[in-house]
C-alpha cells in the first residue's frame, strides 16, 4: 500500500477542494445525486442487517461498503465538502471565493437530498409492495429510528438541539477522516482501509450524518411514523448539517492544513539550547 506522507495528502485536500468549486453545475449534482443514493443503499442495508441480527456492530461493519464505492467512483457527499472546499479558499486558491465555496455546498445538498429521497421512495414500495401492504420488520425499524431520534430529541428542548449539534460534530470528524483516508494511499486497498476504520466508528456510535438522514427521516414519513417534515428539518436535519459543518472543518480540515501546510516557524539551534530544559541541566 503506496502511503502519501501527511505533507503531500494536505496538498492534495487543497487540490480537491479547488476542483470541486470550479465543477459544473451539471457534474456537481450528477456526482452528489449518485453519493446520496449509494449512501443510502448503504444505509438500508446496514439497518437491516441491524433489524435481522440484533447485533449493531454487524451493521455498523459493513455499513462503509456504500462510502468507499461512492468515494472510489469519485462523487460527493455533502460532509466531504464541508471540509475540502473552505480550504481552497484559506489557500487563496486564484478565483476561488466565498460566493464559490457556498454555490458548491448548496447544489451537493440539492443532489444527495435527491439521491437519498430517490432512494427512500423505491425502498418504500419494496417494503409495502407499492403502498398496498403494512410496513414489514425492517420498515418499521426504520420509522422508528425517524421518531426517536426527532421526537425524542424535542422533548430535551434546547439542550436536544444541542446534543444533535455536537453528534453532528463527532460524526463529520469522522467522516471527513475517512474522507481523507481516501488520499492517504495511491492504491485501492489502502484507500478502503483507511476509510473503513472511521465510517464503522462514526455508524457504530449513531452519531448524526445529514445525508444518511435524508433518507432515513424521509422514508419514515413514507413509512407512517408519526413525526412532521418540520419535526425532520427542525428536530434533525438543520443541527445535524450544522454540526456536520463545524466537526468536519474544526477537527480534520484546519487543523491539517494549520500544521502541515501552513506549519509553525521551526525551532532553531540557538532556541533549542535555551530551552527550560537545557538550562535547567
């Protein structure tokens, strides 16, 4: 496995970033469209595996199968450019601008919300024979998870919101790292390792990713649970995007490109013979 030292992946952020501000509108959707249905195939599958097994860990295993394809493929979840974009923009990247860097977030979440609801409507007739039967085992897991974590959240008030926010946070600090995983090897296998470790991390704990939730809330609607569109929005979607946002650029965008891009000044000899330590000796 071909290993990019942190120096040479960094750069390669910056790179990424770049392009996918100057992507086309047609591309851009195109390739967030496909991530949010792929990412939420994947989503079905883990929480049926969840459903069937009892065992969260299984599901929570195999779940990243959907990430790497996506990423593999070259498409675009919402929560990878949260962090790659700002950083060409913090590079002063030629015609990069802020205006650029919020067009290009803006049409990610219009294709994987497409994607995930496209998605969450074909898995809602598969499970009800096209509307003409209850929801079966697993489509009512899923409503379930849809009430719980809205509903449940909104009986905490302010303090729901914020735990929202911050499993928001810890989610995107994981799968923006997975996300950099992605260029820290030149070779298939490693790429799929070092995107795996994080995704089953970050499914494994249920923190709060906005595009996997853009299928599941939709497809609990479909499915009858009992909690509103702005329940999803209000409850889930808004804090969730938010946190993502703030995780995914606090803890893995900045402080990469803080230390190996932009790095600190290097200690000198004469700094190094004047440290407390040396004196002290």
């Amino acid at each position: 496995m071909a290993y990019l030292a942190p120096s040479e992946f960094v750069v390669k952020m910056v790179d990424a970033g770049e392009s996918k501000v100057f992507m086309s509108t047609r591309d851009t959707l195109i390739r967030s469209y496909m991530a949010g249905a792929i990412l939420a195939l994947a989503a079905v599958f883990a929480t049926t595996i969840n459903q069937q097994t009892g065992i969260p860990i299984v599901g929570a295993a195999l779940f990243p199968i959907g990430f790497c394809m996506l990423y593999l493929l070259g498409f675009d979840l919402l929560t990878g450019v949260f962090v790659l974009a700002p950083l060409a923009l913090l590079d002063k990247r030629p015609g990069v601008t802020v205006g650029g860097v919020l067009r290009n977030w803006g049409l990610v979440f219009v294709g994987n919300f497409a994607g995930a609801v496209t998605v969450a409507l074909m898995m809602s007739i598969v499970f009800t024979y096209g509307f003409s039967t209850p929801p079966d085992k697993v489509a009512q897991f899923i409503a379930g998870i849809g009430e719980k974590r809205t509903l449940g959240y909104a009986e905490h008030g302010a303090q729901g919101w914020l735990t929202i926010f911050v499993r928001g946070m810890l989610c995107n600090w994981m799968v923006s790292t997975g996300v950099v995983g992605a260029m820290i090897s030149t070779q298939v296998s490693g790429k799929v390792i070092a995107m795996w470790m994080p995704i089953m991390l970050f499914f494994f704990m249920t923190f709060e990713h906005s595009v996997v939730n853009m299928f599941l809330f939709p497809a609990g609607l479909m499915l009858g649970a009992h909690f509103s569109i702005y329940d999803y929005f209000f409850w889930n979607e808004i804090p969730t995007v938010l946190g993502n946002l703030v995780g995914g650029l606090a803890f893995t965008g900045l402080t990469l490109y803080s230390t190996h891009v932009r790095t600190g000044a290097k200690r000198g000899p004469a700094a190094v013979a004047a440290s407390p330590r040396r004196l002290a000796a």
